[in-house]
C-alpha cells in the first residue's frame, strides 16, 4: 500500500493521539517548514478553543513531525481535519496542501493540512498543552517549545 509523507504541526504531533487517530501511521522523523508560523485561525466551538494553522511569516521556522500515512490513515486525517476532497475548498476546515519540509538537511515534499483562515483566536489551555507535549516528546527545539508555551 502506498504511503504519504504528512506533517503535523498541531495537536496531531502527540504520538498517542496519532497512534489512536491512524494506527498504521509511522514517524519519519521532525523537520521545520521555513518562513511560517503557528497560529489559530478558525475556532471549535465544542472545545472552547482556537485550532492550529500556520501563516506566512519570513525569517521563522515552523517545526513539526512527518508521519507516513497510508489509505487507511488518510481518510481518517481527512474526517478529523473536515477535508473533502473535490468540495470547493472554502467549505472545507483544512485543505490538503503539498509543502516543503526541511529534514536532516534534506527537503521532503509532505502533504500538509492548511486552515481556512476565520480570524485569529486563543487555544484553549487543554489544546495547547497537547501541542506542546507532542513538541516536547518528539525532541522539537528547545526554543519553539518555549515559543509555544508562551501562546496564551
């Protein structure tokens, strides 16, 4: 079965939510996306809370996990991330996009999930803490964590 290399930079980069969410994913490795940045463009209201996104941002590195997904695991990404594919992409939360992620020296294309941007919105504690904890168990620089937690 073919595999896709996906990126996670939110609360999928928390290996146990990942394992739950596509048990037959498997972690390549981190890896940065540059000149971007986390943010929370659109808001969920049953969990009070800002979701991940990222922007544009020159000079930042946006970093994250890169997973290998295949069929099975993709179409669950797709119902959690509220992406259908070949709906007009405004009606979608997130829209699959291919990006360039920098790993061990080395570009891999990965798929990426990008929001469609609502405004700019807080994360609740609770998902912020899991942002950080898939940061912090996946060895993402010290510095971006740091830079996470000071979020709220």
């Amino acid at each position: 079965m073919s595999k896709i290399p996906y990126f996670a930079y939110g609360s999928n980069m928390n290996l146990s939510q990942m394992l739950e969410r596509c048990p037959h994913s498997e972690k390549i490795g981190i890896g940065f996306m540059n000149d971007a940045e986390v943010f929370f463009p659109s808001f969920y209201e049953p969990w009070n809370s800002g979701m991940a996104g990222y922007k544009s941002s020159p000079g930042n590195k946006m970093w994250g996990v890169i997973f290998n997904l295949d069929e099975r695991d993709l179409e669950v990404m797709r119902d959690y991330e509220d992406y259908v594919p070949g709906r007009e992409a405004h009606l979608n939360n997130y829209n699959e996009v291919m990006v360039d992620i920098i790993s061990n020296d080395e570009v891999i294309k990965c798929m990426t999930y990008e929001s469609i941007i609502t405004g700019n919105y807080r994360p609740s504690l609770k998902y912020l803490q899991g942002i950080i904890h898939g940061a912090t168990e996946n060895n993402l620089p010290e510095e971006y964590i740091e830079k996470l937690s000071q979020v709220l």
